[in-house]
C-alpha cells in the first residue's frame, strides 16, 4: 500500500501549479478590451463568407499579367532561396555554437547568443528593413527569410553536433588525422541528415512565412492578397487563399515524405 503522507506533498504541488495556470489565464482574459461588435459586422462577415465560398477562379491564369499561379510561383522561389542561403551560411554558426566543438565554453556561449539575437527579429521586421535597404520586391523577401532562418537553423544544427557520436573522431585523430579531416570524414556524414532534414522543415514554414511578407511588399502571393483585401474583393481573396491552402499541403507532403528517408 501507498504511504498517505507521500501523497500529500503531490497534491500540493498538483493544486498550486493549477492555481497559478488558473491565474495566468484569467489575466490574460481580463487584460483583452472587447467592445462588441461594430453594427455592419453582420454584414460585413456575409460578404467575406460568399467572396470566400466562391472565389474567382478566372484568377487563377491570366496570359495578360499577375495571376493566382505566377504569385504562387513567385512564393516558393522566395521560400526556396531564402531557404538555400540559411541553411549554408549557418552551418559555421552552428560549429560556432555547439559545446563540443570547442574547448572553451565562452566560445560556444557567444555563439548561442549571437543565434538567438538574430531570432529575436521576426521576419516581418527584417523585411520591412530590406525593404528600406533594397526596396520592395522578392529580393527583400528572400534576404529577410535568408538571415531570419539562421537563427533557428543554427540551433538545430549546433544541437544535432552536439548529439553525435565522438568515436569516429577520436579514431581518426588517434590516426594522425587533421581537423579538417575529422569533420569532413567524421562529423558531417553523422550531421548531414539532420542538416537536410531541418532544412527542409525550416522550407516548411518559410513558404507560409512568404506568403505573409508579401502583404508588406516583399513580393510573392501577399502582394495581390492585401490588394484585394483593401479593394473588399472577397471571391478573388478566396481563391488567392485556396491556392495558398493547396501548394502548402502539398509541400508540407513532400517535405515529410522526404524527411523521412533522411532520418
């Protein structure tokens, strides 16, 4: 049988972490200001509700200019590339940041440091700086996904270094072998996997990332989505939102698919 006073220090501990759950979420209810409802929210949501149930499928090609699939296009290439310059220019920050690279744990500290400064700054507000920088266009939005995804690539990277096997490499440096040796021949055969898995998820979610960016004119599909917002044009909003729906789900497909084979 259970010991009763075993059970009494568990059900302080159970009722206090509820109490303070129960606290942060009734603060954080009671700091929201809802006023009600404006008087054409009725209205206005039916318009949405019928633009988005029957979107403008003509949008979808037009020879003529922009439409549905060159936006669409326009997203991914952005996503892709941004995606292609993080996942090279972080892997020296990740050796940089990983605790058994180095024997100094200042070293891997500041490389820690540096990575979560640069993801301090979300996507958007790096996008809205190269906007400045370059000016608008897919330019921007490929350096602002490019830097940003350094900051989470490099954490995952510096962690799946810092979780592989030390045995090849005390075998080769047992042998005679350099550093460079060592990691070509030991340590990124072991992290390259990793390297192509995180990748492809970080393609995951910079493809919804684009699609954002877009809206504050760092090219791709949110461009047209926030013309049509301002211009009230729900059915071509529907269809631009159905497209988004579609090529995500299918690259979200794909991209499992294929970490799957590489882990």
């Amino acid at each position: 049988m259970t010991n009763p006073s075993l059970k009494k220090p568990f059900r302080i501990r159970f009722w206090l972490v509820a109490i303070i759950i129960f606290a942060i979420y009734a603060w954080s209810i009671l700091g929201i200001e809802f006023e009600g409802l404006t008087e054409n929210a009725g209205r206005d949501f039916a318009a949405i509700l019928r633009g988005l149930t029957h979107p403008d499928w003509g949008y979808v090609y037009l020879p003529e200019g922009e439409d549905l699939l060159r936006g669409l296009l326009d997203t991914l290439a952005i996503s892709i590339l941004g995606t292609f310059i993080s996942a090279l220019l972080c892997i020296p920050f990740a050796f940089w940041a990983a605790n058994n690279m180095s024997r100094f744990q200042w070293v891997s500290g500041s490389g820690k440091f540096l990575l979560s400064l640069i993801r301090t700054f979300p996507e958007i507000i790096m996008a809205i700086i190269f906007i400045k920088a370059v000016g608008p266009g897919s330019y921007a939005g490929v350096l602002a996904l490019g830097l940003h995804s350094i900051g989470m690539l490099g954490k995952l990277y510096s962690e799946a270094i810092e979780s592989l096997d030390l045995g090849p490499t005390e075998a080769l440096v047992a042998c005679g072998g350099n550093r460079l040796q060592v990691l070509w021949f030991a340590v990124m055969p072991q992290v390259l996997p990793h390297f192509l898995s995180f990748a492809m998820y970080r393609f995951e979610i910079n493809i919804r990332s684009a699609a954002i960016l877009g809206l504050i004119g760092a090219g791709g599909i949110g461009t047209p989505l926030i013309f049509a917002l301002e211009a009230r044009a729900w059915n071509r909003v529907g269809i631009i939102l159905l497209g988004i729906i579609v090529m995500v789900t299918i690259i979200d497909y794909i991209s499992a698919a294929i970490r799957k084979r590489l882990v």
